[in-house]
C-alpha cells in the first residue's frame, strides 16, 4: 500500500499566476475523493522560461574512455571525465584499421557533427567523416576541406577507405559509427594513420534539409598530432602559440603603450617646460617614443597572424579581420603624417592637429 507519491508539474513557458494543487484519491472503484486541497499556501510562480532538455552521448562511451579501452577526443576538451561533452570521439586500433565511434547532442539549428584527420591544427587538406541528420534519417559520408581556406565540399566518389558505417538518431542525440582502413588516398593524398601521426577535428553545426552544411557553431582541434593506433587520452582547446603572442603584442601596444601616449599628449605639455630630452620637449619625445615602440608591436602583431592563417582569413562572419587591418593602417599612418606636419606657428597647422586628433582616436576606437 502506497503511503507517499511523489509528481512533478512543469508550469507553461512565461507562467505568471498563482496556483493551488488539488488532488483526487481513489480507494477502491466506489471509495474516493475529489479536490482535495493541499496543505500549502497558493504558490506564486513569477516567470518560468522554456528550456531545451537535451540527452547526451551513450554513457557506454564514457565508460570507455574513463576505462581506457578506447582513445577518446572530445568538445570541450576533456569533457568525458564529467560526462559533459557536446561532440565526443572514440577510436581503436584493430586489424590494421581503425573503428570510429562518433556521437553528439544537436541543437536546434544543428543538423551534423563531423571529424577529420589532418597533418596540422589548421582547417586545409583534411579528409572529414560528417554524421548529418536529414528528417529522421543520418547519413554518414565524407568531404575534403579546401586547401587555403575554410571551405568544405562533399566528395562524390564512393566512401573510399570507409566501410561498416551505421547512424541513427534518437533523443536528440546523433551516433555514428565506421572503419577506416590503414593507408587512403583522397584527392591525390594519402593518408597513413598507421605510420603517421595527425591532428583530430571535430565540429558541429546547421545544415540544411538537403543536407548542405553550414559553417560550424562549435570546433575543436588537438592539441598535438595523434598516433591513431595507440590507446590514448587527446585534449584539445589549446590556442595556438603565435595567436598568444599575437594577442599578446596587440593587447600591450593598444591598451598599454598607446594610452600612456595619448596621456603624455594630453595632459603632460605643460609639465617640465624648462626640460628637454633629445632635443625636444619632454612629453613629446615619451609620446614619440612610446607611439614607435607600439607600432613595432602592431607590425609584429599583425605579421604573425598572417603567418599562423597562411594568408588572408576567410571568416565571413567575423568582422576582427577586417577591423584588424584597417586599425593597422590607421595606425601605420599615423607617423607618415607626423613626418609631414606643419610648424606650430603654421596656418595649415590646426588641419593636421585635427586630422591626427581624428586619425588616432579612430584607431584606437577600432581596436578597442
């Protein structure tokens, strides 16, 4: 005989009201009772907000990992070990192939997830393995990021190198499995997982009806190349080093060396009037010198980023390198008229004070 019954209630999205809980008890088919009040007080429910609830990939795949039968790669980095991951990957080694065990919860907008093997931890030359849900049914099959770029079309050819692949969807979640074989060629490359070691790729993103991807709402790549015949434990999330010292440069030039400059040049003129250093006044020639040791860091700064994208980046959505080059160049200016500007006493004088007033406070808005 039942003593205690517990049940939930989840109030509509945006429920403001007060409720009251009653309750109907049934004894037997002719004993029972109706709208029972129950002994609390009318609840006043100030503002409830509809949530998605998402299932999360197999906790068989976390066993695995936390067990170390599998290698295991997942999005964020290390997630497996509270069972949090958006996107997880498990492999192993058997037969002189490789068995992949792909899955992850999809939003909304998400429609895939994907890995891909590569020889560096940038997007180029990759051969990719994408799980996409389309209706009810997931198709597995492979792409090749373009080269230069962060583009990806899906091949036409046969799933060369791929067999055994499954997928299927449920809950929310979409799992995916395959093999791959040693040694693949795709697009005149080949790809040795036995002798060679690669970096990971994961991601995840919307596509779709048709299955046509779009650019991925969450990425992830390891941290260092992969031998894919061990049993191992990748991470992933690290920024890359010249990415640190780009941010680093331009985070010291913008923030620190530049405001100290604008300081001197405007509240420092009038200070030490009777002082010079190298032959002109004193808070000219530390705004001079500070503007040039900023520069120096800009130049550095931008060079680096250029080297680690291998050229120009592609993000469309992304305005940072856009406004990135069009700070430096505000910047890179910012001398070249300061070679040319007019004597004190000049008439064209205040042009070039309002010009270079205009010039920097712009880049430093930019970069800001």
């Amino acid at each position: 005989m039942k003593k205690i019954l517990t049940t939930t209630w989840t109030p509509p999205a945006n429920f403001k009201e007060e409720v009251i809980f009653r309750s109907t008890v049934l004894k037997d088919y002719k004993t029972f009772w109706l709208n029972i009040d129950t002994l609390s007080p009318p609840i006043a429910v100030t503002n409830t907000i509809a949530t998605e609830i998402m299932a999360g990939p197999s906790p068989d795949l976390y066993d695995d990992c936390v067990a170390k039968r599998k290698s295991c790669f997942g999005m964020p980095s290390l997630c497996f070990k509270d069972k949090s991951c958006s996107v997880i990957l498990t492999y192993i080694y058997k037969d002189g192939e490789v068995e992949f065990e792909m899955a992850g919860s999809l939003g909304t907008s998400d429609k895939y997830i994907a890995t891909g093997i590569s020889q560096d931890d940038k997007m180029g030359e990759d051969v990719v393995t994408e799980c996409v849900l389309l209706g009810e049914r997931v198709i597995v099959r492979q792409s090749w990021n373009i080269p230069n770029g962060y583009n990806n079309e899906v091949l036409d050819e046969d799933l060369e190198g791929i067999h055994g692949q499954t997928g299927d969807y449920v809950d929310g979640v979409i799992t995916c499995h395959w093999k791959r074989k040693g040694v693949t060629i795709v697009r005149n490359s080949v790809h040795d997982i036995v002798k060679n070691k690669y970096h990971l790729l994961l991601a995840k993103g919307p596509a779709s009806t048709d299955g046509v991807k779009s650019r991925h709402s969450e990425r992830s790549v390891s941290d260092n190349p992969v031998n894919l015949t061990q049993i191992t434990v990748v991470a992933g999330g690290q920024v890359p080093l010249l990415i640190k010292l780009h941010g680093t440069f331009m985070v010291v030039a913008w923030i620190g060396f530049v405001g100290l400059s604008i300081l001197m040049a405007r509240y420092y003129k009038q200070v030490w009037q009777a002082n010079t250093l190298c032959m002109v006044k004193i808070w000219f020639a530390i705004h001079r010198f500070l503007m040039l040791l900023s520069l120096s860091l800009m130049i550095v700064g931008f060079v680096l980023i250029f080297v680690h994208v291998e050229g120009w980046s592609q993000v469309a959505t992304n305005p940072h390198p856009i406004l990135g080059c069009v700070t430096t160049g505000l910047a890179l200016i910012q001398p070249i008229m300061a070679l040319f500007r007019p004597k004190p006493d000049a008439r064209k004088r205040p042009i070039f004070n309002w010009l270079h007033w205009f010039v920097g406070n712009s880049a430093k808005t930019l970069a800001g």
